[in-house]
C-alpha cells in the first residue's frame, strides 16, 4: 500500500477561519494546507520536531470567529408552541416561518426547525427557545436569499457555558487537514428574550460541499437511529439510517454497496480492496483525531455522529465528522472525566478529563488507547487490520505534533477565548471561560 503523508490536505477548501490553519512543521512530513489570504500573520512555534510558522487568517464575513455576533429569531409564539408540541408527541421537526437578524442584516420569511438529537430530549412548551438547537434556513421559502454566500445555520447546543470545545474542536479538525465547519460565537435571542452564549456553526449544505471537495459527489448523512450495517439492497430499509444531503441525483446505491463490502466481504477483500472504495489515509486521521481530542460519540458512539461523502470522480468515501460538542473534556451533563478507549468509550485515569498513558497520548509514544470500535463494522475491521492500524498510529503521532505540540491548539484556544472575555462579558462571566479553557487545555500537555 501507498502511504501519504498525514494529515490528508483538504480538498480544494480555501481556509478561511481565524485561527491558525497552516502549521509547517521542519522535520515532519505532513503535507501543508494550501490557504487563501486577504489578512494574514504569521508566527512560530516550537516542538519536539523542530520549529513550526502557522498562518493566521482573518474572516471578513458572517463567519468571522474574531468577533462576537448577533443573532435575534422572530417567530410567531404559537408557531413556536406547535413545534415544540409537535416534536413532544411525534418526534418530527417540522419548519416554521420566522424573521431572522443577523449582525444588523434582516432576513424574512426564513424558515427554522429544530435540530438535534439528545440535546432535545428535556425539549418542551416550557423550555427557553434561546437555549434549544436550531436549523436556521435562509432560502428555505424564499429563493436565493443569503447572507455572504451562505443559506444555512446551526444553532448548537453543549453542556458547557461557553462551548469553548466544539469551537476549538472544529478549528483543529481544519487544521488536521479534515473537512470542518465554521463556528462562531453569537449572542442569541428569541422574540427579543434574554440573549444566551451560543455557538453557530455552517451546516453541511451544497455550499459547505464546494469549499470541502473540488469534484462532484454525493453527502449522506447518518442517522442517530441507524449504523453502519447492511440491510439488503432495498433503498427503503435505509429510510431511519442514511439521509441523502446533498447530489442531483437522489441515489443510495454507492452507499448501500459500501455497506455490503465493509459487513459481508472476506478479510483478504477488505485489505486489499478498501482503499479503492474509501479514503483510507482521511479515516485515520479522522479516526487519531477524535481520539486526541476525546470523542466518545463519534462514528462509533451512541449518536453514530457522521457523513458519508462519495466522490463520484475516485469512487470513494469520505467519513466526515460532526457533531463535537463532548470532547476536550466535556461530556453529557458537562461533567469531565470520560474519555473513548476502553469498551465502552468511559477510561478514566489520571487528571480529570485526561485519558490514561504516558507522552504520546492516544495510540503514541506511552499511550495504550483506541478509539472504541464496538458499535461500527467499519472501524472495527480497520483496526483489526494491521496496516490499517498502522495508518491510525502513524496518524496519531503526527497529529499530536501539528495540534499539540507546535502550540497552535494553544493560540487557537486562546484566540476563542479572547473574543468570549471580550466581547461576551454580560453573557457568560470570565471565570467560568478561564476555567472551562484550563479543562481543555489539559488535552493538549498531556
């Protein structure tokens, strides 16, 4: 097998985020991100490895992470009673109209829903709109109406107050040279209520797809009621598993023979023929990447976080990652301390919210873990297969030193946090930011 150096560069993304995108390590043999500047800096930093220059580069659109926005959603109160009564008693997310201002921008006749999973489960009549997950979708009733290109907004939830995490998370999976989204700290209201501290993050939509992948192809999103497992070649069995996002051509038939080669094929098969149908050198990055950053709801966790993206050109899938607002030490409840490896994704040992091991953490130099393969035929089999796993490992130490050990998981911390002390003082008071920053910097000087 050819082995590319890790990580994989992301296909065809300009970077575009305040953060430190472009980490040229001396010694190493990552491949560098190519990035797109109209304002940039840049800096070093030192590692075991030799010196590092990272480039920081400033938004200047609605995505812009240095500055804290305004979000204020206007929707009609019994619209907004009939959603919530809706989800209660039938677990759809159904749309409503709604007005929506963005930074000073109004948008009318926009529509919203709710979106998540386990963060809506305590969701009522009762419950403060401002403080629930929202789709927010600008051309949903209206053709062509958006905001510096984009249609498309999430209002994520997380147990922690600042949702430092996921912020930081996201930036460092760009960084690693993964397909990521954009995140941004806003100031969020509801019906001119009390704003909160919430993070905005792009969804992945058809425009996320441009900026992420230079060819066509197909995105499929995975359910939080399915799994990775074969269910004949009827389309229709896939309904409560696989949701088709983007693609002009409504289609499961590459997902569905994915499927079948990763649950039915002989182990010879699988080692020889799986790099032609999937992204090997990407999924063990993605695979070392959850693991360093504490993910234990990822591809194979309880919320089977994750896309299948095909690429119509290669034939290959990309597994892409969503939904990180339980890592860098947070977990359900906002609680610390669990972290993925042993069965069932609960090690404990050592400092709170740090994984048991030695320097090198996941799969390094002194680490014993893995990511908990369990619940997934795909990643099991990868594992299980010694060159495979060697990506993975490979991938780990290198991943540790471009995040970690250049300093730039640091200076993009402490770039989130600057914006947050800053700008956000009357949402969220500065010792709660310095204390959720000092649990998620543990992840990176162990």
């Amino acid at each position: 097998m050819t082995r590319r150096p890790f990580p994989t560069t992301r296909t065809g993304r300009t970077l575009t985020s305040a953060v430190l995108l472009g980490v040229l390590l001396t010694g190493c043999t990552a491949s560098t991100t190519s990035v797109s500047l109209s304002e940039a800096e840049t800096t070093t930093a030192q590692t075991d490895e030799g010196s590092a220059e990272v480039v920081q580069i400033v938004d200047t659109d609605v995505f812009d992470s240095s500055v804290l926005h305004d979000v204020d959603l206007t929707i009609d109160e019994a619209d907004l009673v009939e959603l919530l009564e809706t989800y209660q008693s039938t677990g759809d997310k159904d749309w409503a109209s709604a007005t929506i201002t963005i930074d000073g921008q109004t948008f009318s006749d926009v529509g919203v829903r709710l979106k998540g999973n386990s963060s809506l489960r305590a969701a009522d009549t009762s419950s403060d709109p401002a403080e629930l997950p929202w789709l927010i979708r600008l051309d949903k009733y209206i053709d062509g109406q958006s905001l510096d290109g984009y249609t498309e907004f999430v209002v994520r939830s997380n147990a922690s107050e600042t949702s430092l995490n996921e912020a930081v998370a996201l930036d460092l999976l760009a960084l690693a040279g993964l397909a990521s989204e954009h995140a941004i700290a806003t100031a969020f209201s509801v019906n001119g209520e009390q704003a909160q501290l919430r993070l905005v993050v792009q969804n992945l939509d058809e425009t996320w797809e441009e900026e992420n992948f230079t060819t066509d192809g197909l995105l499929y999103k995975a359910e939080s009621t399915g799994d990775y497992t074969y269910r004949g070649d009827d389309p229709d069995a896939y309904d409560d598993v696989f949701d088709q996002e983007t693609g002009d051509e409504d289609t499961l038939e590459p997902l569905i023979g994915f499927l079948d080669f990763i649950n039915n094929s002989s182990d010879e098969d699988f080692a020889a023929e799986l790099g032609d149908l999937l992204d090997v050198n990407a999924f063990a990055t993605y695979l070392a990447f959850e693991d360093l950053i504490g993910n234990g709801d990822a591809i194979d966790g309880p919320g089977n976080n994750s896309f299948l993206r095909w690429d119509e050109t290669t034939g290959q899938f990309t597994v892409v990652a969503w939904d990180h607002n339980e890592v860098l030490g947070v977990g359900p409840g906002g609680t610390t301390g669990a972290v993925p490896g042993a069965p069932g994704g609960t090690t404990t040992g050592g400092q709170a919210g740090l994984p048991p091991g030695g320097p090198g953490g996941l799969g390094g130099p002194g680490g014993n873990m893995q990511p908990n393969s369990a619940a997934n035929p795909l990643v099991e089999r990868f594992l299980a297969n010694d060159e495979f796993e060697a990506l993975y490992d490979e991938a780990t130490v290198h991943l540790q030193a471009l995040l970690y050990g250049s300093g730039a998981a640091d200076e993009i911390l402490q770039q989130r946090v600057d914006v947050l002390t800053s700008q956000a003082s009357d949402l969220v008071d500065a010792g709660t930011v310095a204390s959720e920053a000092q649990t998620i910097a543990g992840y990176f000087t162990r």
